[in-house]
C-alpha cells in the first residue's frame, strides 16, 4: 500500500511511521514522545468533531491534533 499521512489512517488501524514534514519545535516535541520512523501507531480513537485524535504507540496512549497528524507521513500496515 502506498503513502499517506496519519489523520487518512481509520479507527483501529494502524501504521508505520516513513517521516514526518515538521520542523523546529513541534518536531522535537514529536521526537520526544516517541513519534519516530519506523514506529508503529494504531489510531483509538478520534473526537465526534474529528479532533484530536487519540493514538497508541510504544505501549500508551497520545492525543494529538489533525493539523500535526496531517504532517506525518505512514504506510498503513495489517497487525493482527
């Protein structure tokens, strides 16, 4: 499957993190809270208006916002 960013990717889906287009202190925040390449996220939830989305990846849970998740570049994957 190809590319997308990670607010196309449905509930109880998940993803492989390729990259990410941020810079300066937002992507140092991200880095921090284990959004790196090569993680796998599974989307758990997502508000009735459609933000923020809450994430699982390396064991907890983290809410981010549609505007960050549009910038992060995945490849969905089937985990079973």
């Amino acid at each position: 499957m190809s590319e997308t960013t990670l607010n196309n990717i449905k509930r109880n889906h998940c993803a492989i993190v390729i990259r990410t287009n941020l810079t300066g202190i937002l992507k140092r925040r991200l880095i921090d809270m284990g959004i790196t390449p090569g993680v796998v996220i599974k989307i758990k939830r997502i508000a009735p208006l459609g933000d923020p989305i809450e994430i699982r990846l390396r064991g907890y849970e983290l809410s981010i916002r549609r505007s960050e998740a549009k910038k992060i570049i995945v490849k969905p994957v089937e985990v079973k």
